[in-house]
C-alpha cells in the first residue's frame, strides 16, 4: 500500500507542479478576456436562478428547474472541499493558500460558464428529462465519441466512486474526532442512508438537495460570520497575512510559494469543480429558454463556493492560529478552530454540519456517473452494478487513511480536468456565439430564447429547434 501511495504522490507532483496550475490560469484568463468577462454578469445571475419558464415556451415542463439543476451541482460543490479541503490546504500551504483559491475561483468561473452552456447546447432528451456533459459535447460538438466514452469513464470513476470515499472519510473523521464513534458504524450509517436516496433516481436526489444545501450552507455560513463578527479586530491582520504569504518574499526563498499557489489550486478546484467537467452534467439537466442562462448560474456557484463557503472556513482557521503543519487531518482542524474560538458545543455542530454537507456531495456525484453511466450504455444492469460499486467505495473511504483517499482524488479529477478544458476550448466559439445571441436578444427587450442556428455549426444539436 505504500508503494502505491508513493507511485500516486508521485503523479500528483507532476500533474499539479507543472501542468495543470498553468493550464487552469492561463485558460481562466483566456475565457474571461474573450467572453467579455462574463462570470461577473452578477444582476444577470441573480434574475436567472429564478427562471421558471418552461422549455422554449411550450408549458410542458421537461428537466429539472434552473434552481434544482444548480442545487445537484451544489451539493456536490459544496461538501468537504469547504471544511476539510480548505483547512488541509493552509495546514500544508499555509495562509497564502487562500489568495489563490479566490484567484482560482475568480478566473474558473469563466471556465464554468462555458462549460455549463456548452453542456446546454449539446444536451439530448431523456425521456421527460435531459442530460448532457462533457461526453456529450466532446461527441457531438467535436465529432469523437471514443474521447467522450474516455471522459465518462473518468468521471464515473473520479466522483461516483473517489470523490464521495473522501466524502466519507471526511463523515468518519470528524465522528471520531468528536464522539469517537468507529469508523465501522459510521460507514454503516452513510452506506445505508446513500442506498436509500440513490435507488430512487435524480429526482429523488434534486429533491433532497434543493432542501438541505441552502439551509446547511446558510446555517455554516451565519456561525462562521459570528466568529469573524466576534474577532473583526484581528481580520485586518489576517487578510495582510494572507496576501503577504502569496507573495512573500521569505515564501519564494523558502518553497513556500510554490506550496500556497499548489495546494490553493488543488483545493480551490476540488472544491468549486471550475472547469473539471462536473457541474455541466447538472446544468444539462435544467430546462432553461437559453443555454447561456445555465451558463450563468453555474458560474454563480463557483463564487457561492468558494468566495463565501471556502473564505468563511479558511478565515476561522487563521483566526484560530491556522495549524500550520498540524497533525490533524482535515475537517479535524475546522472543528479545532471553531471550538478554540467559541466552545466545545461547535466540534458538535461542525461534525453534524459536514455529515449534511458530504451526505449531499454523495448525492450529487453519484448523479454524475449515472449519468455518464448512461451515455455509454444505458443498461439497468450496468446501473445496478455501478450504486453497489458507489455503496463499497463509500465504506472504503469511511475506512481508509485521509493521505489515501484525497490523494487519488487530485490525481482523477486532474486527469479528467485536462480533458474537459481541451474540449471547451476546442468548443469556445459556440458558447461565445451563444453568449452574443443572449446579449443581442437581452438588448432588443427580449427574454432570450435560443435557436440552433444562431451558432455557425448545427451539427449535433438535437434539443433546440430553429428560427422560422
């Protein structure tokens, strides 16, 4: 096992040193530069998420709600990344760590949207729902179905079985941290909870996200602004802090640097999913009049996560002192901080706060892999194979060492990142032409609704019908 976990350490280096931190900034940059930096359309968000306006004014309601769609993606987004991924990355990249998490989050949302409209663009019916993604588009907008069955591989891989072992393990840590409950019965408790959501379909599972997301997001989000409220006077300091550590003089002299920027990009990224080829698989499913208005919302998630939910968690942890080097493991730290700051009674919270955070992470990237399951084959038997296959995964996680499990995690999702940001990249012209059409429409006083030939290429294209 550890010559494993070496081989797997090894890779990460490599991937995340060297490649994929220029390759997220420098295509971050891009994107907002050419699409006129629109993941700061901020009013436009605001009045889309709302959008209730059945599919291109028919009133039959087909998909999930803009809403419901941004709720799947969301429980997914907002998990362990925001408590245990963000204290596990000032621990090991100190306080800079968080500069680059916003620089992350500010130019992948850019990424996002175009991902999330490209994924609306190439999305196909599914009876009374929709789906789509990275694998649909990467068939059907560049023509490589051999490429797309790769992706949804990956993803499958990556979140319905990787992802939520650290969803769970991040559930066991903080249980025994707290209760010292076994690691055994917490994996029970989660495994038999996760059967009982995920055998009932993606309905079932926007449901219960649309519930528990917002409020458990509100709920942590209040407690931690109480901290900060309570401690404002040393907030000036910290904030110097952390910015003196992203660019820090002593940091670039000592490695630190280097350490801030990788793991501030790692995290910030398992978090917010900006440009990993995750949220599209959500945002596919919404029945939207325009693809650029699910474009824009998922960008909105990506500054939900991370400028919000992520800068709460790492601005109480350096409130607390930061654990720099701690040999605590991640969502340990958060619940230390909050107990160091305000009592014994908020490890209590927190342990409950990250079952429903990761409870619902489990739930979302399950939705992921089904969906992508289905893009390859749809077979009840494949389906019915993959939900034990997440079951076994969710105790392995419950079981298995924190290194383990958020190892294999940055080296899936850097791999299957690589390959989504080669297909929008490869698709930019459609979203930008999407994106001109919805600003056309939005300035003749119109409600945007898309047609398929207000992009140059139709082929491939099959939800959308054509002006008259």
């Amino acid at each position: 096992m550890e010559f494993f976990e070496n081989i797997i350490s090894l890779l990460n280096d490599v991937l995340w040193s060297y490649v994929l931190i220029i390759v997220l900034i420098g295509l971050g940059l891009y994107f907002t530069i050419r699409s006129g930096f629109v993941q700061f359309y901020l009013k436009d968000m605001f009045q889309v998420i709302t959008d209730k306006r059945a599919y291109l004014g028919t009133g039959t309601k087909k998909g999930t709600s803009s809403f419901q769609a941004f709720a799947i993606s969301a429980a997914s987004r907002v998990g362990t990344g925001n408590m245990a991924g963000v204290a596990s990355a000032v621990a090991l990249g100190g306080p800079g760590a968080l500069f680059w998490m916003w620089l992350i989050a500010l130019l992948g949302a850019a990424s996002g949207f175009v991902e999330s409209t490209l994924a609306q663009v190439y999305k196909v019916k599914d009876k009374n729902m929709y789906r789509g993604g990275p694998a649909y588009y990467i068939e059907k907008g560049l023509n490589n179905r051999s490429l797309g069955i790769v992706f949804a591989i990956i993803i499958t891989f990556t979140y319905g079985l990787v992802f939520n072992s650290v969803q769970s393990n991040t559930i066991s840590l903080a249980f025994t941290g707290e209760y010292g409950i076994h690691p055994s019965i917490s994996a029970l408790i989660i495994v038999v909870l996760t059967a009982l959501v995920i055998f009932g379909g993606v309905r079932s599972i926007a449901s219960v996200s649309q519930v528990i997301v917002p409020v458990m997001a509100l709920l942590y989000i209040v407690l931690a602004l109480i901290v900060l409220i309570m401690n404002f006077t040393a907030l000036p300091e910290i904030i110097s802090l952390i910015f003196a550590n992203a660019f820090g003089i002593q940091q670039v002299a000592g490695g630190g640097f280097g350490a801030a920027i990788m793991m501030g990009v790692k995290r910030g990224l398992f978090s917010n999913e900006a440009g990993m080829g995750a949220a599209p698989n959500a945002a596919a499913t919404a029945d939207v009049s325009h693809p650029v208005k699910q474009g824009l919302i998922q960008a909105l998630g990506v500054f939900f996560d991370t400028l919000l939910i992520c800068s709460a968690t790492g601005l109480v942890i350096l409130t607390a002192g930061g654990f720099v080097g701690s040999d605590a493991d991640g969502i340990q730290i958060t619940q230390t901080a909050f107990s160091q700051l305000i009592g014994d009674w908020a490890g209590q919270f927190i342990a409950l706060a990250i079952f429903l955070f990761a409870f619902s992470s489990i739930l979302g990237n399950y939705y992921y892999g089904e969906s992508n399951i289905n893009y390859i084959k749809e077979s009840k038997a494949y389906l019915f194979a993959y939900r034990l296959v997440v079951l076994l995964m969710v105790i392995f996680g419950a079981l298995s060492s924190f290194d383990l499990v958020w190892a294999l995690a940055d080296l899936t999702m850097g791999i299957m990142a690589l390959i989504n940001l080669y297909a929008i990249t490869r698709l930019f012209k459609i979203a930008k032409l999407a994106l001109q059409d919805y600003r056309k429409q939005q300035k003749e006083g119109k409600d945007p609704v898309f047609y398929r030939n207000a992009v140059e290429n139709e082929d491939g294209i099959e939800c959308w019908g054509r002006e008259k």
